[in-house]
C-alpha cells in the first residue's frame, strides 16, 4: 500500500459497533491509504472489535455520549442509530479531532448520516465510491461506478473535509504492519434542533443467523428469480457448495419466495462472481448488480437479455444445471 | 392538506444512457420522470384521496421539479397521475448543482409556495433518482427546511397531524413518527402506481407549468450549481465491453461445464 502523501485525519464510521464486517476492515485499509485512521462508534465496541481495530492500526475509537434525554424522547436505545444521530455524532468527531476524511459504509441509514453531517459541516460528499484515492495536489478523488455499471466517473472533493460511502468489494482487507493498542474515548455528542421531532415507536432488530456471508458483502452472491418457481432449494444448495451468499430478483420477493432482492432499488452488489439462475436480467435488476466481476446466468431462454451481459452462461434448466454443477463443485473441494 | 412531491427528470434506465462533458445527458429523446418519484406521487395521491370530500377540495398536491425545461416531461407525467398543480424552478445557476444544491433549490422552492400563506404539510420524495442513485435528498431537504424527515416508508399513515411510517432497513422493522410538517421518502415498496385515465391524460396536455427561477425563490447563486458544489466531475468515461459470452446449450453436461469454468477461473 502507498504513503499517504498528506498528514489527514481519516474517521471510519464503525456502526454497530458489536462486530467488524468486511465491509468495515475496507473502510479502515482504504483510510490507512489516505492517512491516520480513527473511527467512530455509536456505542461501546466489544473486546473482540477492539482487537480487530487495533490489528488495522487504529489507535482511538471515538464513543458518542448521546445525551439521555433526547434519546429517550426519541424512543430509547433504537433511536441511537438514527441518521440524524449519526449524523450529529460524524458532525462532532470531525469538529473534535479536525479530521479531513470521513469514511461510511454504503447502507442506506450511513448515506442519509453522511449527507446531514456533510451539511453540517459544508463538507464535500461522495455517495457509494468505488475507489478513493487522492490526486497531485493531495484532494481526495473518488471513483464511481454509474448507469448500472456501464460508466466509469471520477471527482474530486473542493472542500476542506470530505464524506464518503464507500461500496463493498472496493478494496481486499488488509491489516496494518503491526498492530496497535487501540483506546476508546468519550465524544461528548450535541443534537442539533430542528432534526428533533422524529421518534422510534418500535424496532424489531433481524437476526442475521443464516451461516452464509451478507449479501452485500460477500465475494461470491448466487441469485434466483421468476424461474426457480418458487423453490429456492437448487440456489441454496449451489451458493452453499461455492460459499456464496443468497439474493433474488425483486419479483422473486414481491412472491414471498425471498426476503432479499438485488437491484436498484435493492442490494447493490459488486462481488468478485454473481450467478443469476431463472433471472431474465431486467435493467432494474441489472442496475445493481452489473459492477460484479465475473457475471454467470443459468436460463433457459436462449433469448435472456441477461445473456448480453455475461461472461459465462448455461442455456438450461436450472433444477438440473446448478445441482450437477454443486456436486461437480464439492468434488472438486474434497478432491 | 397540503402536498409537495418532488419529481427528478432522468434518462429512461432503458436507454441508452450517457455522460456528455462528465454531466448526465438528459436528451428529451431518452429523458423521462425517475420511475420510483410514481411511487411518491402515488402516496401523496393516496393521502388526499382518503380525506372526506370537503377538505379534498380544499387541498392540494403540488409537483416540483429542479430541472431544465425538458423537465417538463416529468411534471406532465405528474398531471397524468392526478397532481393539482406544477412548478418547474429552471436556472442556469443551477446548473451543476450537487445534492446540497438540489436540496436548497427544492426547499426554497417549499418555501415560496408558503409565502402564500397556506403551510405544505408534507414533501414526499422518491426514494432515489435512478440517475444517480443518492438517496440522499430527501434528507438534506428536511434539514433545510429543519423539519423531521422519515425516509424509505413501506407503510404510511398521517392523522391528527402526525406522520407514522412502516419500514423495512436491512438491520431492522421499524415504526416512526413525526409532527407535520415533515419531510417523507417512499420505498418501491410502499404502493403500486396508479395508471393514468384517459381524461387526465387529455387534461395534461394543457395544464399550466409554473417557472420559477432563482431570483423568483431568493436562491443565493453562490451557493447552487457548480459555484456552490463542494465536489469537482473529473472524467466520465463508458466501460470497455465485457468480452463476447461463453455460452453452453445443456444437454446434460452443462452443470459440469459450469463447474468447470468456475474451478478453471479460480472463482471457487
Ligand atoms: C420501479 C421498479 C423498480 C424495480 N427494482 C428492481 C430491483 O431492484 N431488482 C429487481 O430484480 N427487479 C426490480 N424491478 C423488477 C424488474 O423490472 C423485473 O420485473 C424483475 O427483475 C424480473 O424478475 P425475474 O428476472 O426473476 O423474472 P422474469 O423477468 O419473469 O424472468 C424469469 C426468467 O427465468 C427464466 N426461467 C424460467 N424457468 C426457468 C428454469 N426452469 N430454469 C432456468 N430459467 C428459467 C425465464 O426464461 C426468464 O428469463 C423493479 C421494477 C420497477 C417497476
Ligand atoms: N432535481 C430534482 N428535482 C426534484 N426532485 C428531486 C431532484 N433530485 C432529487 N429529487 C427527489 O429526491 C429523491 C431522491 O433523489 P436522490 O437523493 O438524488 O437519489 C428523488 O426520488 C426525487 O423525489
């Protein structure tokens, strides 16, 4: 990895702060590129992300202390992660450390808070980078992948402190030279009137138990659709033999046959291989999945739009292509 | 009850889109209302179309555009579905203008339809323009106009002038609430889309799109467009074209060729 060539302060956006998801371990190498990383928590981080942080050399963990009061009228604990809560708390830690660079992860909720803390701070902001680097005269520039994958942009932050969502799969994890002794500090955290007014009646927390990786963040992503018919069973013992994680077209969805759906309005996945099975490829589907490096598609329509944008593809069924190809997979494994 | 809806004009995800001089290329040939903005009209429609027929007729669904003059592709469309009225606010100092441009422009815009002294209870956004896909105006309008901002509503209510929204975010099922007025995003999600009638479409056709322009809603100029963009477009260029696809016909072999190539290209 380069030297940065500046002496920046670089905040990682670390929330929740009760484990460490690859997407993070991106963030903090992608930081360590542009100068001395610090991240930012919403709560206490546990033993075990500490030592996860200090492996990718962060020294200080800034911990916001919401006041109580607001956040009770906000509607307790499930308020913490408000983006206007998280927003205000980038907001302080930028004011407190005088950092240059903020760097959030591309969910929805850490767009929202790096856009209010841009506005707060007049900063610049960059919504889902795919690369971050930094041009001669030492401005941070981002890449951008747009128009579902088929344009390349660049741009360079004008103003003094840049915010950036950065998409999964940007960057491979890698861990500092050696590891640091990594200190948690109190960030003393104000809420801006005129943000108040919105309150969490109820929030039911999803429990992320399906053993696969997310389908955000995974390198290798396996999708059904329309032509599974229903029975995801042939998908899920393909992703399960290539370690993959497992998403769907949003008709898929809207049928009740998946909770997740890759697209646009979606998941937007950028994995290292994206397998779509009985999926025709609409461009809202497409839209957020096309970035993906290596693209495959089972169909049994010779005619698939899909097709146009593959590297490999299998004219078929899928109820015999993907489990021939799984067994083919696993031999290989053990073999 | 009183309603802006705020429409993006986008390159149809259809066409052919483009870049020209790194700024998104909005040919009326390809330009057309951002899909997911139907889903906010739709929303809005909903609201008024449940209230008793007296304070219907007293209320209003007004779209408003950030746009140049093609825009108007979008607000006809919005005419279509049902709106009452339409605003474009077209400036060339606009031109360039990043998200916080966006959101100054959308929300003086909120403010001036105020200046006639009936508030605007809710501006309902898209959940994304399709163009960029920022999902982040709608956020940076309600702390403009410092008002609450919910966003990504699968289910929406508003009674007693409060806003009560069902959402689903990856991380969780959420009820939230707001005072009116408020600022309110819907998901794809949250409905499906009225098809406009024959008599509205006809109607479009003539109805009357108020311009407005930077002066008219007391935009400083320096802080829209590219004077007041906070990042620089550097390049724009279109992918190089995915090599020419392997393609297998199965005829019993083909989920072994699959497999093969997997293992070949080290994917697994
Ligand atoms: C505003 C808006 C937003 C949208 N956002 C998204 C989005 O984010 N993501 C998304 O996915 N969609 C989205 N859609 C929907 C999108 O337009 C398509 O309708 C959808 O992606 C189609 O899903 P599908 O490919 O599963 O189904 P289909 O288009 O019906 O395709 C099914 C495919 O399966 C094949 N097939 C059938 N049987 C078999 C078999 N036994 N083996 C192999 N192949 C088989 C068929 O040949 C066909 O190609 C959106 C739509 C709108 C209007
Ligand atoms: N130029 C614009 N004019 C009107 N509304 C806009 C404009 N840009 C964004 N919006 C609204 O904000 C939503 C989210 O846009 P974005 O944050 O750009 O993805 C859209 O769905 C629109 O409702």
């Amino acid at each position: 990895m380069s030297e940065p060539t500046r002496n920046r302060t670089v905040l990682v956006l670390l929330d929740p702060a009760t484990e460490v998801r690859s997407s993070a371990l991106e963030l903090l190498t992608i930081a360590r590129g542009l100068g001395r990383v610090e991240a930012v928590t919403l709560e206490a981080p546990t033993v075990e992300v500490l030592a996860q942080l200090g492996a990718y050399g962060v020294e200080t963990v800034h911990q916001a202390e919401v006041p109580t009061g607001v956040l009770r009228d906000a509607g307790g604990d499930g308020a913490l992660h408000l983006p206007s809560v998280v927003a205000a708390t980038l907001a302080s830690a930028v004011r407190r450390t005088d950092a240059d660079v903020v760097l959030a992860p591309a969910t929805f909720g850490a767009k929202e808070a790096a856009a209010l803390a841009a506005h707060a701070l007049g900063a610049g902001l960059v919504i889902d980078a795919a690369a971050v680097g930094e041009d001669a005269d030492g401005r941070v520039v981002a890449g951008k992948r747009v128009f579902a994958g088929a344009w390349d942009t660049r741009c360079a932050v004008t103003a003094d402190v840049a915010i950036l969502t950065v998409r999964a799969n940007a960057v491979v994890p890698e861990p500092a030279e050696a590891p640091v002794a990594t200190e948690v500090d109190a960030l003393p955290v104000e809420l801006p009137a005129g943000t108040a007014g919105v309150v969490v009646t109820s929030r039911e927390v999803k429990e992320r138990t399906s053993g696969r990786p997310s389908l955000e963040e995974a390198a290798v992503v396996v999708a059904g659709g329309r032509g599974t018919g229903g029975d995801f069973g042939a998908v899920e013992e393909f992703a399960d033999a290539v370690g993959a994680a497992v998403g769907a077209s949003r008709d898929a969805v809207f049928e009740g046959w998946f909770d997740r759906y890759i697209g646009q309005t979606g998941v937007t996945i950028a994995p290292r291989l994206y397998v779509g099975a009985g999926i025709s490829g609409a461009p809202h589907h497409r839209g957020g999945m096309q970035a993906s490096q290596v693209i495959v598609a089972v169909n049994s329509d010779p005619e698939a739009p899909i097709f146009e944008i593959c590297d490999f593809a299998v004219v078929g069924d899928l109820t015999d292509v993907l489990p021939q190809a799984a067994a083919a997979i696993r031999a290989h494994r053990e073999g | 009850m009183r309603i802006v809806v705020a429409v993006k004009y986008v390159p149809d995800i259809n066409a052919e889109r483009r870049f020209v001089d790194c700024r998104v290329d909005r040919d009326p040939g390809v330009g057309t209302l951002n899909e997911l903005d139907e889903n906010a009209l739709e929303a809005a429609l909903r609201i008024l179309d449940a209230l008793p027929e007296d304070e219907r007729a007293a209320s209003e669904v007004v779209a408003l555009t950030v746009a140049p003059a093609d825009g108007d592709v979008a607000l006809r469309k919005s005419f279509q579905m049902g709106v009452d009225r339409a605003v474009r606010v077209t400036d060339d100092v606009l031109a360039g203008s990043d998200y916080f441009g966006t959101a100054t422009a959308l929300a003086a815009g909120v403010r001036r339809l105020e200046s006639d002294g009936a508030p605007v209870d809710l501006v309902i956004t898209g959940m994304a323009a399709l163009d960029g896909l920022g999902s982040v105006v709608p956020a940076l309008v309600g702390a403009e106009l410092g008002r609450p901002a919910i966003t990504l509503a699968k289910k929406v209510d508003v009674a007693d002038g409060v806003l009560t929204v069902g959402r689903e975010t990856d991380e969780a099922s959420e009820t939230l609430t707001a005072p009116l007025p408020a600022v309110l995003s819907v998901a794809d999600t949250a409905n499906t889309p009225r098809m406009p009638n024959f008599k509205l479409i006809m109607a479009a056709r003539t109805k009357q799109i108020e311009q407005w322009s930077a002066a008219d809603i007391g935009i400083d100029p320096s802080a829209v467009g590219t004077a007041g963009a906070r990042t620089e477009a550097l390049s724009a260029a279109p992918r190089p074209a995915r090599a020419e696809v392997e393609l297998v016909v199965d005829k019993g072999e083909g989920g072994t060729a699959l497999a093969e190539y997997l293992i070949r290209n080290e994917l697994v």
